[in-house]
C-alpha cells in the first residue's frame, strides 16, 4: 500500500466489517465506502461483480452460517496496491470452522476493486 491509499490493517479490517456486518443497510452503506462500484469477488462458489452482487454473496455465506464472524489469521503480505490474507469463519472467539485466503486489490483511492478468494478449510 502507499502512503496515499488505505493502511493495511485499516483495508483488511474495513473488508472484514462488510462480511460482519448483519444489516443489508449498514453492509450496503460499508460496500459502497469501501469498494467500487464495479468491484469483483470470485471463490471457488462465485463469481460476481458490483456491489449488489457482493452484497448478496454476503448475505447466503451469513445465510449458511448465521452468528459465525470472520477474524483475521495470521499476518497480511502486502505490496503496491494488493494483499493478501489469509482468514478465519466460525463462532466468536472459537476456533474457525471455515478458513481461507483472500487477495485484494485496490485503486488509487485504496477502494477495493478486486478481490480473488481461496477455500483452505472447509466443513464436510
């Protein structure tokens, strides 16, 4: 990251808070802060772009696995305008039943714009 984009910690915390957050309106309004409006998410699940798209991808993961939050696990690499992480997905404060890695992309605003996601670990 630069000195003109988002922080690294501050990136990947305010990427987390959107997949935590429960209210479509206060996740609406953290995706529309955060990522552009043309963003793409793709996992081995999904491809999507934009963010009702994401929003919706939000919703069916919190869907599947209601009252889990994502927490960060380990440290972020990060160079340019790119990062990676790797994450975790279960309940608070537990150990995740779900983890994966996440590359994120971001403009010259430090808005994310990409974001390529990796399942590591995930429940039979």
């Amino acid at each position: 990251m630069t000195a003109t984009t988002t922080t690294t910690g501050t990136l990947i915390g305010d990427y987390l808070a959107c997949w935590n957050e429960t209210d479509p309106q206060a996740r609406r309004a953290l995706l529309e802060r955060h990522w552009t409006a043309d963003a793409a998410y793709t996992d081995p699940l999904v491809d999507v772009t934009g963010h009702d798209a994401v929003a919706a991808t939000i919703a069916a993961v919190q869907e599947q696995f209601p009252g889990f939050v994502f927490t960060p696990v380990g440290p972020v690499d990060a160079h340019h305008r790119q990062a990676r992480f790797c994450w975790g997905l279960g309940p608070a404060g537990e150990e995740p039943l779900v983890v994966g890695f996440d590359v994120v992309v971001t403009d010259e605003q430090g808005r994310i714009e990409r974001v390529l996601g990796f399942l590591d670990k995930v429940p039979a």
